[in-house]
C-alpha cells in the first residue's frame, strides 16, 4: 500500500482508508485522522464517518460529520498489485485456502476495531462504550445494552432487565469473598466454576480493552473482583484475571476499573492486592505484557512508591540506619519481578555509579512527591483483611 495526496477534493471521493485532518470532538482541535467506516447519506443527504486519530489510542475513535472534516490534504490509501506470471499460479490456487481463511481474519479484525457498541447501563450508571466488544449483534444495533450489575447478564430493554432483577438473588459477584476492609470487598471466582458469570466479566471488560481480554479457556483463570459494598450490595469497581497457572510468572492478565470509578485511586489498590496475592504465594509477579498506556501509567505509579517504601523504610535491627538493599531484596519484599525492580529504578534515576560501585542516591525531591503521593493513598490493602491461601492448580 502507498498513499497519494491530493488537495481540496470534494466528500462523495472520500472512501474508507483516507486520511485527513478532522476536529477531534474532546478537544476541538484538528488532527490527522483515517476514516474506518462511512456510514451512507442519511435523510439530509449526509454521511457519517467513524474514525481514527492517528497516533492517539483507539478509544477516541467517533462518528463524525462532514462539518469536522478538513479537505486540504487528503490522503488516499492505494493498494498496489503484484503483476503474476503462470508458473505462480498453480502455486496460487493452492494458497487460496489459506488466504481465504486469511481474509476472514482479516476482515473480522476490520470489525473489531469499530465499537459496536453505543452505551450500557450498569446499576446507577449509564457509560459510553471504549471499544469493540463481542456482544450479540442484535443488542449492538440498540442505543443501550442493559446489564444486572450482579451477575453481569446483558439485556435488550430495561423492562427486559427488570423481569430478570425480579428473579435474580445476587447482591454480590458469585465465588469466594477473601478480602473485606471497610466497604471494599474482593470475590475469588473461577473461570470453571462460574463460567457464564466470567463470559459476562469478559464482554464486559473488552469494552474498555483494546488489546486482549482472554486468548484462550476462561477455566484455566481466575478472576478477582473488587466491589464497594452499601445498602443495596456490592456494587463492582472492577477486576484482574490471573491463570491458574503461569509459565512465565504472570500475576495478573486482564486489569480494570470502570470508568465510573476510574482516576480515583482504585486501580492502584487492585495492582496492590495482586501483589499481596504474590506475596502470599511467596514469589514475584508481572502483568501480562502489553500493558495499555494506561496500564502502563498505573504500573509505574505503583512500582516506584512501592520501591520506594522499601528503600526509605528503615530497618529495627540497624537503629534507624537504613540497610543496604539489592535488586533481589526490593523484589523478595514487594513481590514485584527484578526486571520490573530495574526498570523503576531506572525510571526513578536514582542508581548512582560512585566510587567504583553503584549506590541508590534518592534526593528530597524525589523523596518529598513520593510522600505527598502517599499521603494521597488513603486506602490501602491490609494484608490482615486477606483470608486466602494459594491452590495447587497442577
Ligand atoms: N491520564 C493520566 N494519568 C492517569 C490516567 C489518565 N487517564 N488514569 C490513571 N492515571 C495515573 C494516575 O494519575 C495515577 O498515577 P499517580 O499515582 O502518579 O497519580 C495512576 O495512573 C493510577 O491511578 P488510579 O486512579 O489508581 O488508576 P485507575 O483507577 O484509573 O485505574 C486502570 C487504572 C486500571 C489502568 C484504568 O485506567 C483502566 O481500567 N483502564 C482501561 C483498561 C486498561 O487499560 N487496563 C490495563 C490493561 S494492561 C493489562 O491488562 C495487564
Ligand atoms: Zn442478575
């Protein structure tokens, strides 16, 4: 593929692949974009156009209207075709299979990247969807999917779900509640056991993630979920998957706050409480890579104060002093992996080469925004709440 540009060229040239400058709703500013889809004239003789900010993450993807589009440099996609001599066409017929089967997935990740769904209502709430999610196309095609904030089954219509609130007894996510500080509580529930409630969990989940909610059986995870507890039940926050068993010592899989609860310090809580799981099975633990950006953003917070609190916490046995730490240290006592331990360290620019040896050297200013960061960190996960002991999957 290589892409030609042309100048002002009028809407009705416009096709699926182009790319130009649209003004982004959230900002009002103008940034390249790719049309994904056009949706055809609707009564006013109007299209739509769904899409994709380049260089910005994919849940900013909107329908727009020919109003936000700017037609001075329009890039268009064109596909180049290799011109083929006989010999490669017996070779070709047998690749057609293959190929065909290659479109499909091809096309079926075409989909994906469209939300396809608008909105769903969740208990109090009503929130707009981030991106695609495998929901039965029949619901996607509704303004709203509503869903029993309980048991996560989704429905067409609220009289539809208050048919099912009159039959449905949960006031809590299923499984085991193994945590309970305050009003949040965590349930431990296994894919195997609960499996539709973890189908709902996942459909749920993927429209907030982009990249992957479950490769493959949702029995071989299990999902904890945090909840806020008041007088009507215990309302879901949010959630992290985990395999039962992990060859390459993941500790979480899938992680996610709703929107609703996002930004206030939650996330941060469940990254704690998957790091106290690890801490209990006495070994290091990752999250499955690739993080989102968010993701990303979270993980970083929460390895560096955690890095942090053991370096400046000081040690009884030395009066005060504080004892000299290696990598393996900081991983043994925070259970986060030593790859992960270097990169903190190494984010936090506080290894040091002095004197032939390296040394941690934190200045106050470091020092001072991680304790005005913890002074923000008003709940935290009390390992005393925590009645839980690792199973033996294999
Ligand atoms: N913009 C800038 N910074 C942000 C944002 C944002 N939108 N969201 C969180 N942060 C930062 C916070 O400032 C905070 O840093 P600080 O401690 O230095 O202030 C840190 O990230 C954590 O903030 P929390 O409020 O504890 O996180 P939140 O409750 O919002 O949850 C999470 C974070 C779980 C990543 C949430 O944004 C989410 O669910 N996103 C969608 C799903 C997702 O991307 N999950 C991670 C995928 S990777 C994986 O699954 C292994
Ligand atoms: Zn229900």
């Amino acid at each position: 593929m290589s892409s030609t540009s042309c100048s002002a060229i009028a809407v009705s040239t416009l096709t699926e692949g182009c790319r130009l400058d649209v003004c982004m709703k959230k900002t009002g500013e103008w940034q390249l974009a790719e049309i994904l889809r056009i949706q055809e004239s609707n009564k006013l003789g109007k299209r739509k156009f769904h899409v994709h900010y380049v260089g910005f993450n994919r849940r900013l993807d909107e329908w727009v209207d020919e109003e936000d589009l700017h037609f001075q440099n329009v890039q268009k996609l064109v596909a180049r075709v290799a011109p083929q001599d006989t010999s490669t066409l017996k070779r070709n017929n047998r690749k057609m299979k293959c190929a065909e089967s290659k479109k499909a997935t091809e096309q079926k990740k075409a989909i994906e990247v469209l939300k396809n769904v608008e909105m769903i209502e969740l208990g109090r709430y009503r929130i707009k969807s981030w991106y695609f999610s495998p929901y039965p196309q029949e619901l996607c095609k509704l303004n709203c999917i509503y869903l029993c904030e309980f048991c996560l089954k989704y429905c067409p219509s609220q009289a539809c779900l208050g048919r099912h609130l009159c039959k449905c007894k949960l006031k809590h996510p299923p499984g085991k509640e193994i945590y309970r500080k305050d009003t949040i509580s965590f349930f431990e529930i296994d894919g195997r056991i609960n499996k539709i409630y973890a189908q709902n969990l996942c459909l749920l989940a993927k429209l907030f993630l982009d990249h992957k909610v479950l490769d493959y059986g949702i029995e071989t995870f299990i999902f904890y979920v945090m909840t806020e507890f008041d007088s009507r039940g215990f309302h879901i926050v949010g959630y992290f998957s985990k395999e039962k068993i992990s060859t390459e010592d993941y500790n979480v899989a899938c992680i996610l706050i709703l929107p609703q609860y996002q930004r206030k310090g939650y996330g941060t809580l469940l990254i704690e409480f998957s790091y106290a799981l690890s801490k209990i099975e006495g070994k290091a633990g990752t999250p499955e890579k690739p993080l989102s950006d968010l993701g990303l953003l979270s993980y970083r917070s929460y390895w560096a104060h955690a890095v942090l609190e053991v370096l400046l916490s000081q040690d009884p046995t030395t009066k005060g002093e504080r004892s000299a730490k290696t990598i393996n240290d900081i991983s043994q006592l925070t259970s986060i992996m030593p790859e992960d331990v270097i990169s903190t360290l190494k984010s936090l620019d506080i290894v040091k080469y002095f004197r032939g040896q390296h040394i941690i050297c934190i200045n106050r200013d470091t020092i001072a925004q991680y304790e005005a960061a913890m002074k923000k960190r008003t709940i935290r996960i009390d390992p005393k709440c925590l009645k839980w002991t690792p199973k033996n999957w294999s």
